[in-house]
C-alpha cells in the first residue's frame, strides 16, 4: 500500500498532540491540589514541584511516537 | 462543559487546602500531653506551642485562666472558618460552606437573645459571641446593644437579616409565655429547612450535604425526645419542639418516641436503628435518668460521622465537611481540657469527657 504523503505528519501531529493535551491536563489538576497543598505547608513544595513533573512523561512519550512514526513510516 | 472544569480544579485546590488545615489540628498524642499539664496555667503555656499560639498571645493581654483559653479558642475557629470563606472562590463551594457557618448566626443569635431575655450585660453577652458565620461582628455589636428581645428581632427585619422571619412569626407566642425555647426551636427549624432546601436538587454534593444534616437533625430531635420524657412534658406540648427532615425518624416515628414513658423504653426502641450503641450505655446512668450521658453518646456519633466524610470524594465538599467537624470537636475538647483542669479532674475523668477521632 502506497501512502499519499500526508498520512505520516497528520499521525505524528496526533501522537504528540493527544500527549500535550492529556499533559496540560493532568498538570493543571495537581498544579491548582499542588498550590493548595504548598500553602498551607511550604515544607511539600519539592515534592509538589515532582509530582508537578510527572505528567511531562506523556508528552515526551507522544514526542517519542511522533518521531517513530515520522522516522519509520515511509 | 468548561465550566465543569473549572469546578473540579478548585475543589482539587479547596480539597488540598483542608488536608493541609487537617494536618495541623491536634492529634491523639498532643491532647494528650494537654490533658497530662498539671493546672491551667500550665495548660495555657502549652497551648503555645500550638497553632493556637497568636491567639493564646492575644488572649493573655485581655484575660488571664479559662477566659483566655475560650477567648483564644473563639478568635481562632473564627479566623479559621474566615480564611476558608477569603480562598474559596467558586460560587458552588461558597454556597455549601455558608450552609455550615450559618450556624454560628444561628448560635449568635440565640445567645443574644438567651442574654436578653435574663438582662445580662452587654459586655458579657459580647464575649460569648463566635462571629464565624455571615453576621460580622459590627453587627453583632449592634445587635448586642438593643435593649430587649423584642428590639434584637426588629433589629435584624430591619436589616433584612433571614432570620427575622422565623423570630418575628414566633414572638407573639413567646410574648404570652415567656418561654424563650419556643424562638430558639422556631430559629432551628428555620435553620435547617432553608439548608435542606438549598441543597435540593439531586448531586453528589447536595447529597452529602442533606445526609449529614438529615443526621444532625435525628440527633437534636432525640435529644429532644429525652429531654421532654425525662422532664415529663405531654406529648402534645413535646411535638412543637421537633424538627422535621431527619433521616432515620419520620413525623409519626418522633411522635411514637415522644409518648413512651422512660428513657429506658426509648433506648429500647432504638435497638432497631443505627442509634443501637445506645443500649450500651451502664444501666445506673439510665435509671438516675441521667441524659447526659446518653448526649454524650449520640454528641460522638455525630463528629464521628461528620469527620467520617474526609473519606468521601476528594473533589467533592467532603472535605470541607471533614475539616468542619475535626475543627469543631478539636476546639470542643480543648474547652473540656480546660474547664476540667479549673474543676480539678483526674486525668482518667478527662480523658473519659474528650471525644476521639
């Protein structure tokens, strides 16, 4: 099977953005607990800002896939 | 949609700021050491070691024993209770924390009038105020200044305050008898119906919300109940002072309850219903027709069950109710400690009056 051409930069541009989105999301849940958390006991902010991190893990891995399927597909 | 977001954001933020409150309130361990101080001034001088520290500091300067303990202990749930109000933003969760600082206008109130009624002074009728709920305490003041009951009641039509209308419709009655129980019982019945009926519709917060106070209501209604049986009140006269919308008693099971004989029967008849730990109480206590001890009971069924909601839904009001309570019987047991250290109790007596949660 032949592909047209734009296939593989609309899948990549779903890949990554199905990460980004699901990551901004999950930061600004923890981000508005992590604030509420963080005021009332400074003493957690390093954790908050870890578990603030966390998150960046899907968008690196929509990263990952859109590279593949960009790289990998021809 | 969007605006169901927004919603979840802040009670993940409300949420988070009442665990956090939470984790500040005394433990086991620190009441504890309070109850183990060997007098009041001792007591007093660990309190500042705790979050009550700017309080008690406040406090000293105006009053020295038990006053500076209940005063820094009012100034404190007052603050308290304002600084959730100042962070809670979202108009839903504002509405659900008002429900429970009502109140305090509710209890401010009744105290007002309780004073008027007896002609104490002003002064004193001040410092046993908590200006936690929407009253702020300009307007306390004001109220505390009228001259009668009669003037606190058109004081607060005037004002348009909600509460006017439950007092104004039941003066007349206690104009004639003089029994101030009958505006007291008008004020919570009020108080209740207007709560139950903003949380109407059918959500998971109104839910939990109607169940606590539906709760709340069945204890204060079998307090009621005991209270009219041991001082042998007709049925009759006993059924105006019970409030409609418990949870577990109906209109026709209060009035079933209200014409047994003793409290013993009461009890009894209780076995059948979640109330059943009150057969446990020592028969001694129900024969000297000792409800206190039986109050005491249904007082830690209650927190229990209101600090029981911290397990509900995180991004619902669960906390917020959670905290209300673990605030609520903190500060109650650290007036027992007190109280109980100007009255020389033992420590094994103490610890028998603090409720645990």
């Amino acid at each position: 099977m032949s592909l047209a051409g734009w296939e593989v930069p609309i899948g990549a541009a779903i890949a990554f953005a199905g990460g980004a989105i699901a990551t901004g999301w999950a930061q600004s849940r923890i981000g508005a607990a992590g604030a509420g958390a963080i005021t009332e006991r400074p003493e957690v902010a390093g954790s908050i800002i870890i578990l603030e991190a966390i998150p960046e893990t899907l968008v690196i891995l929509g990263f990952v896939v859109a590279s593949m399927i960009i790289l990998m597909v021809k | 949609m969007r605006s169901c977001r927004v919603n979840e954001m802040d009670w993940g933020y409300i949420n988070a700021r009442m665990r956090g409150m939470k984790s500040r309130l005394l433990n086991k361990r620190a009441l504890d050491t309070l109850v183990l101080q060997p007098d009041l001034a001792s007591l007093i001088a660990e309190l500042e070691k705790t979050p009550y520290r700017d309080e008690i500091i406040e406090a000293k300067v105006r009053y020295s024993g038990v006053l500076c303990v209940e005063y820094a202990l009012r100034k404190n749930f007052t603050r308290t209770f304002q600084k959730i109000l100042k962070f809670v933003r979202e108009p839903e969760a504002e509405r659900y924390i008002r429900i429970f600082l009502h109140r305090w206008d509710v209890q401010n109130i009744k105290t007002i009038l309780r004073g008027k009624n007896i002609h104490i002074p002003a002064e004193e009728i001040q410092d046993c105020l908590v200006p936690a709920g929407e009253l702020d305490e300009a307007t306390l003041t004001e109220l505390v200044r009228q001259p009668d009951v009669r003037a606190v009641i058109d004081l607060l039509a005037t004002w348009q305050v909600v509460y006017a209308r439950p007092l104004t419709e039941s003066y007349p009655t206690f104009a004639k008898s003089g029994d101030l129980s009958l505006l007291e019982c008008a004020l919570n019945e009020f108080y209740y119906a207007d709560a139950l009926e903003q949380v109407k519709p059918l959500s998971y917060n109104n839910g939990l919300i109607r169940n606590i106070l539906a709760l709340e209501i069945d204890v204060v209604n079998l307090r009621t109940v005991l209270r009219m049986i041991r001082d042998q009140v007709a049925p009759g006269e006993a059924k105006k002072f019970l409030i409609s919308g418990g949870k577990e008693f109906d209109q026709e099971g209060l009035d079933h309850l209200i014409t047994l004989h003793s409290i013993e029967e009461v009890v009894e008849e209780l076995k059948t219903t979640p109330y059943r730990f009150l057969a446990d109480i020592p028969p001694p206590a129900m024969r000297t027709q000792k409800i206190s001890v039986i109050e005491k009971q249904l007082e830690k069924f209650l927190v229990q069950k209101g600090v029981g909601a911290f397990t509900g839904d995180p991004l619902s009001v669960a906390s917020v109710i959670g905290y209300f309570w673990a605030k609520y019987n903190e500060i109650t047991n650290i007036r027992i400690i007190s109280r109980c250290k100007t009255a020389d109790f033992t420590v094994e007596q103490l610890k028998e009056e603090l409720i645990y949660v």
